[in-house]
C-alpha cells in the first residue's frame, strides 16, 4: 500500500531530523551519566537477572502473540479481542465492514503498548543495576525512549488506514473475480482458505506480529547488552 523506500547508509543523517535542539541536550546528558561509584554486581547476580527477564520477555511476547493470533483465526479459539464474522444476506458497505478490524488493531495496539512498555523499563533497570557501562546504556535507552516514543506512535497508528486500503483492494479484487466468473457471491465463504476475507486475515495477522517484533526491539536489544556483559564475566 505504500512504495518501498531503500534503508540508505545515512542513519545518522535521518535520525537527525528527528531530534530537535532540546533532544540533543537530554542526549547529551544521558551519555554523560555520571557511572561513579556505581559497583558492577557479581557475575551470578548478573546471571540471576539475565535468566529472569529473559523469562519475562518470552512470556510477554508470548502472550501477545497468542491473542493475535487467536483473533485473527476463525478457530483460533476464544480471545478478549475478537474479529467479526460475516453476515449473509447484509450488504458490504466497506466503511462500516472495516471498522470493527480497525477497532481490534487498535486494541491489538493498547495490549501491546501496555505490556511492552513497563517490560522495557524492567529490563532497563536490570542494567542500571548490573555494571556502569550497562548503566549509561540504560539512561540512553530512556532518552531516546522518551524522545521517539511519539514519533513511533504517530507512524504506527497510520497502519490501521494502510489495512484499510488493502481491505478494500482484496474485496473489490474478488467483486471482479464474481464478475469474471459469472457467480454469486457468498459472506458465508469469505473465510474459507484462499478467500479474500481469509486472505485479509492474514495479512492483518502477519503486520500485528511484525508491529509486536518492532515494539520488542529496543528491549532485546538490551537484553543482549546483558548477556554480552554476563558472558564476559564468566
């Protein structure tokens, strides 16, 4: 729904244009980070932190990943945040039809927030507590969280009307298909396998769980700054 753009080499350059004067400041002084006297905790302590809140991690993403993907199945089983069946007989007024996808992305978009968010800063605190290396990275990582974090919900909430548009797209794609075809259409198929609904399903599916891997980035990225610094010790 939208032309792909090359990753390009100039990071830097890009992320640029998204900080201002006063972001730089906050930058500055979370690199600055005064690490005195912080003292760096045992190896078995640090070892003891990196199995807990590598625990925490597989169970929060496992359990987000369970309710997308039970609501995107029609038999995926009962779910908090359910999709809607297709009525026979009622006709399709795309606006109206998505709404309710539309509702269960958003929905999908709170879990996500609400669980991912106090599992980062969780996980922050762990390397605050583990070395003063870790310590600096933790204050940047809440720098850059508190700079980003409305830029990164401005973009992702652009994604429910880029569904919008496919969903669109797919059921228009299967009206020509009837057309075609010569046949009748039928609500009660569209989510057989293969079917534009099912088909919509899936996709809907597969962007939640790639918006749940990018929410859980910055957190494995510090999760591996702990197992790096645990395994240097050991």
């Amino acid at each position: 729904m939208v032309d792909a753009v090359g990753p390009g080499n100039a990071f830097a350059e890009k992320l640029g244009l998204w900080l201002d004067f006063t972001d730089a400041i906050t930058l500055r002084a979370a690199h600055d980070v005064s690490t005195t006297g912080t003292p760096e905790a045992p190896s078995g302590v640090q070892a003891h932190a990196r199995v807990a809140v590598g625990a925490q991690f597989a169970r929060v993403r496992a359990a987000l990943a369970d309710s997308i993907t039970k609501s995107c199945s029609p038999n995926g089983g009962k779910t908090r945040i359910e999709m809607p069946t297709p009525q026979a007989g009622v006709p399709l007024d795309l606006g109206v039809a998505y709404a309710p996808y539309r509702r269960s992305y958003l929905a999908h978009q709170r879990d996500m927030d609400l669980s991912v968010r106090p599992l980062r800063v969780n996980v922050r605190e762990v390397l605050a507590a583990a070395s003063p290396p870790l310590k600096k990275l933790a204050a940047l990582d809440a720098a850059l969280d508190g700079i980003l974090r409305e830029r990164e919900a401005s973009l992702l909430s652009t994604v429910p009307s880029l569904l919008k548009k496919r969903f669109e797209q797919l059921f228009k794609a299967h009206q020509q298909t009837l057309v075609d075809t010569q046949q009748a259409d039928n609500p009660a198929a569209w989510m057989q396998t293969g079917a534009w609904l099912a088909c919509f399903c899936h996709e809907l599916e597969t962007v939640l769980l790639a918006e749940l891997d990018l929410r859980l980035q910055p957190t494995l990225g510090l999760m591996e700054a702990l197992n790096h610094e645990t395994t240097k010790h050991q």
